[in-house]
C-alpha cells in the first residue's frame, strides 16, 4: 500500500532555533523527507534563525551533515536550495529587516518557535513590532506550555496580545503519531467498539508510556519539571481525551477540541492514595547512573515515574477507572493503551475454566499496531480448558510499505500548519484546563512532603504501583518491547 501525497502551496517557514538539537533531529529532517516525497515545492523557503553568524552555505553545510547517509546527493543539493539563514538575537533588533526580505506577503508564513518558552513572548513581539505578522500567520510552540497554570495563562497571554487562536500551533508529538490518530478511526469508524466503549461493558483503561532512557541531556529541565509536568500534564493527557472524548459532531478541528476539553473538566480530583511517585536508582551498587547522581543533586525529590487512578466523571465513563504510568529507565520502551474489559456475567463453563477478560491493546510504539485479545477454548482433550489468545495487527505487516511511507509525527504536523488544520494540536483552553487538574495534585504531595519511592533501573517501575492496582483486584498488563 502506498501512501497518497498531496502536495501544499509554496510556503515560507522560519525556524527560530535552526542551529539547536530539535531543528537538527527533528525538524529539518522532517521537511528533508516531506520534500523527498514531494509535498514541499522546491518554490517553498526554508530559514533558519539563530544567534550564530553564519552565511547561507555555513547552515546549508550544517543541515547537510544531518542529513548525510538518508538520501542521495541530487535529493539534498535540491533541499537545500529552499534553505536560507539569518543570525538574529530575540533581544536585539537587527537582522529583523532582512528576514522580512525573504517572506512573501503572499504565501503561508510558518514561525516555529524552537526555543526556550521564555522567548515566545519576545518573539511574538518582535514579529509584531518589525511587521512580520500578517493575516497568513502561523506560529508553531513546543512544549512546555507553561510549567503551572499561572505561568501557562501568562504564556497564552503574550501570544494572544499579538495573534489570533487560530494561528497558535501548540504542538505536541504525541499527537501526530499515526497510531494516536487511528484510536479515532478505531473509535470512531468501526461499529464493533463504539457500543462497547462505556462504563458497563469496559472495566478500566490503562495508558503506559515506558521509556529505558533516563535524564541524560536533560538533567536542568527534568528535575525542574518532573515526570508529572513533562509527561503526565500533555501526552498522557492527550492520549485519555481520545480515549475518553464523545464523538464529535465532525471531523473538524474546534469541534474534535471541544469534546477533549470536556473529558478535561471531567477529571475529578485525584485522591493522594491513589497516586505513586517514582525515582530510578542505579542498576548495581557501583554504578553511577541513578536519577540523584545524573542531575548532581543527592536529596531531589523530582520523580522519574508516575502512576495514578483518574476518574471521569460523566455518564459514558462514571465508575470505570483510568490508570495512568509513565516513567524513565523501565524494562522496555512502549507506549500502549489497554482497553480491559469486564468478564462474562455468567461463567457457564464452571470455575476450573477460570475466568477472562477481552483486552483491546493500542500500540503507539515501538511496533505499531493493534491487539485484541479473545478467549479460545484450548485446543485438545481435556474438557472445556479456555486460554486467551491475541488478534494481532501489526501496521508494517498488513499496510506493508505504507506503514513506513506515512511519515514520523513532525513530518504530519509541521504539514497541518502549512495547511492551516488544528485538529492535532492542543488548543489555549486546553492547555488551561489541563493545568488546573495538574496543580493540586502536584501542591498536595509538596505540602505532604512525600519521596518518590525507589526503583531499580531496568524493572517495572516501584513495587507500591503494583499495590495500587492490586488494591482494586486488578493488575497491569505486561510492559513489552
């Protein structure tokens, strides 16, 4: 199967931060391939902005290395004669001029802020003052979006002051991928699952978003922000808004949105008995690799892991739990959701059958896919011995090559922004409201003064989690690679 390629009009982005690590890891490869497939025009302008001085072929040379070994020559000389650079400083105003001398009034103009959050205000004041912005204005926002909600209304309100709701792109990755967009299609385009998906035929819902990797890199912004800040507030909350949302009236995106922020105000107050906090150690004794050690700091108290009980209070989902975990340096990397659903009424095949459960697995990664898991009776003689099997769609098994041609999460939302769709992209009150279910929970264990409990890197995270579930006879499914 082959992925369908529509081009978009020739458009002008501007990347503020084009010499930082998410421009070279992230960002211009996307284009890279988005050009490759031909969806960019080679009319489209690309320019990097930065601090450095650089002339147009030092930051042409730049990309080139990030680029090298994924295409060939021709492919990449063509790329980059879409890139230009400007030096310019947020806090100064020379270079502004010049850049205003690249955009063309009439096309798409794209500012991606990959900077620290702090500039956004600036930057959107720069634009303004030196007559950047125009009614063809977007500007794209990375995560964190504020690190409270008094920090994230002062963020919505500097970008406010200069821009409409509609050009604000908050992105969030997450959002892009291309599982995370198939639990609507799974939800939403299958008559089998939307007259199951409520309180009395699913028991709980699972989220789990592992990762092997600790803080490396990022020791000054994690033990600032924590587990529940980086991960929780955003990816796991986006995540819970598709599982748990109504359906929109239309695919649209104010209308996809709306039905989120419902799910959001939904959420009643977590209970501190139903939340666990984590903090990897060291896997052996004389290592050097725990959580303390990595950012230099022996009494933090930051978590590396979090798990938590969350209800939604509605009539779909009133009385049917959510468990949310995420967490650095566990056994596996995977991101999955787990629809359990709620035993037969009646056991007609007696207790040495024992019991089952459906469970619908959501894979956003590393192996994309979908597995429904059904009760079988075990083959043989015997009696009526049942066994649980899976029905497993892996994505790059049944879509083949186009699994893979679909593209990575920015590739898909730096091409919504071109095309001016939000449906993916986390709206100002959004962001607001998920803020203001984040903060008490994160005030109530300060004031209690609780530690995150230790764990060993490379296990299932700190044994309290398990208790958690096991307090409600319940039990997470496996993490798996």
């Amino acid at each position: 199967m082959v992925s369908r390629v529509i081009p978009v009009d020739p458009f002008d982005l501007v990347i503020f931060g084009g010499t930082g690590d998410l421009a070279k890891r992230k960002i211009l490869p996307a284009l890279f391939r988005r050009f490759c497939a031909g969806q960019i025009p080679r009319e489209a302008r690309i320019i990097g902005v930065a601090r450095s001085e650089l002339t147009d072929a030092d930051y042409r040379d730049l990309i080139a290395k990030t680029l090298d070994g994924t295409s060939d020559k021709s492919q990449i000389d063509a790329f980059l004669n879409c890139v230009r650079y400007v030096p310019i400083d947020a806090h100064r105003t020379d270079g502004w001029a010049r850049l205003n001398d690249f955009l063309s009034p009439e096309r798409v103009r794209a500012f991606y802020f990959s900077v620290a959050p702090h500039l956004f205000g600036e930057l959107a004041q720069r634009l303004h003052d030196h007559g950047l912005a125009n009614d063809l204005t977007r500007i794209v926002v990375e995560k964190p979006f504020g690190h409270d909600l008094e920090s994230a209304n002062a963020l919505n309100a500097a970008l406010a002051a200069h821009f409409d709701e509609s050009q604000i792109y908050r992105i969030d990755h997450y959002l892009g991928k291309e599982t995370v967009q198939n639990l609507m299609a799974v939800r939403f385009g299958n008559m089998l699952f939307e007259p199951l998906w409520n309180s009395q035929y699913v028991d709980h819902i699972q989220i789990t978003v592992a990762e092997t990797i600790g803080v490396a890199g990022r020791e000054a912004y994690y033990d600032y922000a924590g587990a529940m800040r980086d991960m929780v507030q955003n990816h796991l909350m986006q995540l819970l808004c598709l599982i748990a949302m109504e359906p929109p009236a239309k695919f649209d995106p104010d209308a996809v949105r709306d039905e989120k922020l419902k799910v959001i105000r939904a959420l009643d107050p977590v209970e501190p008995y139903h939340i666990v906090r984590g903090q990897y150690e060291a896997a052996n004794e004389d290592m050097q690799d725990g959580y303390r050690a990595q950012v230099g700091k022996p009494r933090s108290t930051t978590e590396s892991y979090v798990a938590l009980k969350c209800h939604v209070s509605n009539w779909r989902w009133a009385g049917t739990p959510f468990y949310l975990r995420t967490g650095k340096r566990l056994v596996a990397r995977s991101s999955v959701i787990n629809v359990v659903f709620k035993n037969t009424p009646h056991a007609i095949f007696g207790p040495e059958a024992g019991r089952h459960a459906n469970v619908l697995s959501i894979r956003l990664q590393p192996d994309e896919g979908i597995t429904l898991k059904v009760t079988i009776k075990e083959p043989g003689p015997g009696g009526m011995r049942l066994i649980d099997v899976p029905l497993d769609m892996s994505f790059a098994e049944a879509l083949g090559s186009g699994a893979n041609e679909a593209g990575d999460a920015y590739e898909r939302l730096i091409m919504d922004v071109i095309r001016g769709n939000q449906t993916l992209f986390m709206r100002g009150d959004e962001v607001k409201a998920a803020w203001g279910w984040t903060d008490p929970v994160i005030a109530g264990w300060q004031a209690r003064g609780e530690v995150p409990k230790p764990y060993a890197s490379g296990s299932i995270g700190p044994g309290d989690a398990d208790e958690l579930m096991r307090r409600d006879g319940r039990r997470w499914q496996g993490i798996k690679p």
